[in-house]
C-alpha cells in the first residue's frame, strides 16, 4: 500500500481521538453541567475514545505485516545484491 496513504489514516485516527480527549477534558471541567449530564456525556466520549484507541492498534497491526514484507523484499534486494560483488 501506499505509504502516504497509510500515515494519512493513522494521523487522522490519532488526531480524532484527541479531539474526543480534549472534548472529554472540557466535559470533566464544566461546572455548569449537572452530574447525570456528565456522567452521560463522560460515558458516551470514553466509549469513543475507546473505539479509536482500538481502532488504530486495528489499524497499525493490519499495516505491520505489509510493512515487514516490504523490509522482506528489501532485504532480499540486498542479499542478491551482495551475491553478485562476490
């Protein structure tokens, strides 16, 4: 795959999550939401968070074997390389 596309993914998942810490940050601090309302609200972001959290581990164990086959590829490459200078 492409590797642009890849890292593209990965921030935009990162970046989501930290969207929804940041919007969870402000939740936990607003004084004028009552306590069902946080509750409901806190609830409802961690569920998210926890969503995209596993979402990237999704994400990144799906591209590490692409990414070990493409170092595999490589380092045939260089063996074959090696065995033409000798």
């Amino acid at each position: 795959m492409n590797e642009r596309f890849l890292n593209l993914v990965t921030t935009k998942l990162i970046m989501e999550r930290q969207l929804l810490e940041g919007e969870l940050e402000v939740v936990l601090n607003d004084a004028k939401l009552s306590l069902e309302e946080k509750v409901e609200k806190t609830t409802c972001l961690l569920k998210d968070i926890a969503v995209l959290i596993n979402g990237v581990g999704l994400w990144e164990n799906y591209n590490r074997p692409q990414q070990a086959q493409g170092e595999t590829i490589n380092n045939e490459e260089n063996t074959e390389q090696d065995g033409d200078t000798e």
